[in-house]
C-alpha cells in the first residue's frame, strides 16, 4: 500500500510537471509589431462618401432576374464619382453585369497578387421593422458619431474602407510592388455564384497569381472571450459548410374525429425531437484547436494550463464549450429545425408533413455525412430525406495556413493600427465569398478591421446597423498600411 501511495504520489509530481511546463512553452506568439505614424485622413468627409453609399438599395435576391440591377448601376457611377484616381489607374472590369474587379498593378508583375475582397450587395430590412430603426435604414445618416443604415458593417463598410485607402495612397504617388486586386460581388447574401464566383474562375482562367485573399466573416471584438479584457482579432481562417435537408412523411389523412395514435405531424415531431437529442459528434480540432492554442497566452494561469494541455483536459474543456451556442458551434456540426409545415384545417389530418433542417458543417465532416447521422438518428423509413431543396449544399472549406507570412502580416497590420489586439485564427460559422476563391489560392482569410463591442455584431441582419465614425477611419488606415506593407522585402513573403 506504502508503495503504491509513492508510485502515485510520483506519477502525479509528473503530471503536474509536464501540465506546467507545457504551459510555461504557451507563450505569445504576437508578432512584433513596431509603432507606425497614424495616417492623415479626413475622417468625417470619408465617412459622408460611406454614408452616401448607404442609399443605394443594392439587395441582392436569390433569383438573379429580380435583383434591382439600376440600383447597382447607380452605385456604381456613385464609386466612379467618388474616387477619380482609383478609377483611372486601377481598370476596373465589369464581371458579369455587376460584380466589380479592379487590378493595380504593381511594379513587379512576377510577385502574387494581394486581393481585397468586399460586397455590394446587403440584405433587405425585415417587413414591419421600418420604424424600429433610429434613422431610416437606407438614409445613410451620420448622428451621435456613427453612420446609420443597412450595409454600414456588412459589408459596404470594407468596400467603402479599401477604396479609400487606395484613393489616399494613389493622391500619395505609392506604387505597390506586388498588384493589388480588388474584388466587390455582387450577391454574396445569396452565395456568390454569379458574382465572387465568376471573378475567381476569371482569375483563375487567366493564371493570375494570387498569394493571399482578406474578406469579410471576422471582426476585431472587445469581451470576446470571458477572462481576456482586450480585443481580440478573430481571423477566419475556414468557414463552415451548410446542408437544408427536407425532411417529409405522406400517410392517409382524415377526420381529426377519429385520428391514429401517430399523425403526419406527430410522426414528424418525434423524428424532429430525435434529432435535436442527437447532435453530431463535438471535437477540438482544425481552426478551433488552433484559436484555442493562441489564446491561451493571453489568460491567466488556470485557464492557460487547460489549453496549453487539451491532450488532458480537451473533454472537459469540450463539455464547458457545449453549453454556450456560440462556443458549441465552433466545436460540431450544428442542427437547427428551421421551417415545418403541415396541416390546413382544425378539424382534418394532414396527409403531408414536412421540416426543413439546416446544418452548419464542421470541417472534416461533409454533407454525405450529415446525410448519414440523419438518417441513422431518425432510423424511421417513412420518413423521406430531399437534400438541399432550397439552397444549394456546401462542404465546409479547408483551414488556411495560420503559420505563413500571410497570417502573419495580417497579425502584424493589425497591431500596428490596434495597439494591444491579439489576432486570432478562428472559425468563420457562416459564410463568405472568400470560399470560392480557392480557385486561385490556398490562403484565405476573413476579417473586418473595425472594432466591436459583441452586442454590435447583433445589428448585422439586423435592426439599427451601423460604424463608428472614428472606427470606419482605423479600418480605412488598416487596409491602408495592409497594402503599404505588402512588398516581400518588408513581409518576407515570396
């Protein structure tokens, strides 16, 4: 007994040595960012050109027929009027109608390209929400130090910040060494076929080499994590996939007088409820082990000996994760029962019932997958599966590079502009038109460099949008110094 008490006691003193110096290796991987000068600008004339902007209802539709291609036109003539010199030196292109690809050419044509990513297109305001807002959605007002209306964070505010950025530079006689691309679709809300798409296999139907793409889908968020009191950079470096899967049962109907045990509905019901109790298998891999593993610096000991040591204490760390949504999300393959229908009248048993169920996919697993877990969790034959009725299906995307000069100098711009924001690699849950250009690079990456508290990232999609004044001006100087700083003599890239 003496024995085993010393055997224990021993290979305890391991473990806790083997936790601490784990930890201790734990730590920041923040580059080393060096001060640069703030750049002039003129912040609230570029905040009107941003809130004129606003008033073109540019919402994208998903039958391309019905999108309001003269409120594109018109915004479009409003870009042109707007910044003379990027439009007379850069070639804009016209892709596909609407969707805009701009190229400044740099002075060493054999160096990829650097593409800045953004999108014309915003969502529509929900009907009977008009009066909700504090300043009517499309009027582009400026009040209380913030631009007001939809398209304000998604996602005009990048477009109207990259653009600026280029105008400034250009007044400036700077010359990128490596070219600029600049890319706005036009229906990313509506997944980017004919828009992001068309520009990528444009690109890639040229050879165009492009070393690294930055798009919306990540933000720089304040109270982003319990426990880290500075903002942190959250970088996207792959994004979910996403499956509707129709599920529908046929059976006789009737008088509700003298009903079954099980109707359509209930039928319906219970395979519902088997799979809300019968989630996908969570797991810390892929972009979630790696944001897990670059925070942990900036925690305390306690918290930062459990991700320094997930080999441990990743189960437990994965239960803790599971209770809240939005950490859950980043650990499984999501299920959420989004549209149900059946029955017409009271008094009379559906013959049909049918639900829409949308899965958001974690990489590693796919849409045959989530097929399958449906399908074996519900384990009822009569009920009938239909894949992506509404929606066309995507597989999740393959992680980015997060050790690459590319992260790193995305990392880099960002503390130089936000002094004492970490950035992070994360899991983008929805999606983005960076996804399909994958068509000409590996690396892709997914960040708005505007400054949020969370509750803000509500109003995207949602009521009383809008973008600090003074934030909008760091997000012009972050694209500003992203492309000042794209030289490989200065970056190291190839």
């Amino acid at each position: 007994m003496k024995r085993f008490a010393v055997l224990a006691a021993a290979a305890f003193a391991l473990l806790a040595a083997v936790i601490a110096i784990r930890t201790a290796s734990f730590s920041s991987r923040r580059p080393a960012a060096l001060a640069v000068p703030v750049a002039p600008l003129d912040a609230d004339a570029a905040a009107r050109r941003l809130a004129d902007g606003l008033h073109f209802r540019t919402v994208s539709n998903e039958d391309p027929a019905a999108t309001d291609r003269a409120q594109f036109a018109a915004f479009r003539r409003y870009l042109a009027r707007s910044y003379p010199r990027l439009h007379a030196a850069l070639a804009p292109e016209l892709v596909g109608g609407v969707s805009l690809l701009y190229t400044w050419k740099g002075r060493n044509p054999g160096l990829p390209a650097l593409l800045l990513l953004a999108h014309q297109d915003v969502v529509p305001v929900e009907a009977g929400t008009e009066a909700q807002w504090t300043h009517p959605p499309f009027d582009g007002v400026i009040a209380d130090g913030f631009v007001w209306g939809r398209g304000a964070i998604d996602d005009k505010g990048s477009l109207f910040a990259i653009l600026e950025a280029v105008e400034g530079l250009l007044a400036e006689g700077f010359a990128p060494e490596r070219t600029i691309l600049l890319a706005f679709g036009s229906d990313e809300e509506v997944g980017g076929e004919q828009g992001a798409l068309a520009i990528a296999q444009l690109l890639a139907q040229r050879g165009a080499p492009v070393e690294s793409v930055l798009d919306e889908g990540g933000a720089i968020v304040q109270s982003a994590v319990p426990g880290v009191a500075s903002p942190l950079a959250l970088i996207g470096t792959a994004e979910k996939g996403s499956v509707g899967i129709t599920l529908s049962i046929a059976v006789e109907g009737g008088h509700s007088s003298t009903p079954p045990r099980h109707t359509a509905i209930g039928i319906l019901a219970a395979a519902l409820t088997k799979l809300e109790h019968s989630p996908m298998p969570g797991r810390i891999d892929g972009p979630t082990r790696s944001f897990l593993e670059r925070l942990a610096p900036q925690l305390g000991a306690p918290f930062r000996a459990v991700l320094a040591n997930l080999w441990l204490f990743g189960p437990v760390l994965e239960r803790a994760m599971s209770t809240q949504p939005p950490f859950d999300a980043m650990l499984r393959t999501t299920t959420a029962v989004t549209i149900v229908d059946g029955g017409a009248k009271e008094n009379v048993l559906p013959s049909r019932a049918s639900a829409v169920v949308n899965f958001r996919i974690l990489p590693g697993d796919t849409i045959d997958d989530v097929v399958e877990h449906v399908r074996r969790s519900i384990d009822d034959e009569r009920i009938d599966l239909k894949v992506g009725v509404r929606s066309v299906p995507r597989n999740p995307t393959t992680e980015s590079p997060v050790d690459d000069p590319s992260f790193e100098r995305l990392a880099t711009t960002v503390e130089e502009i936000f002094p004492g924001v970490a950035a992070l690699p994360v899991l983008v849950l929805g999606g983005t038109d960076a996804r399909h250009y994958a068509l000409v690079t590996p690396r892709l990456y997914r960040l708005s460099p505007f400054l949020f508290e969370v509750g803000d990232l509500k109003r995207v999609h949602g009521t009383n949008e809008r973008l600090g004044v003074s934030n909008f001006a760091n997000g012009i100087r972050f694209f500003r110094r992203l492309i000042e700083s794209s030289a490989p003599a200065q970056s190291g890239l190839p």
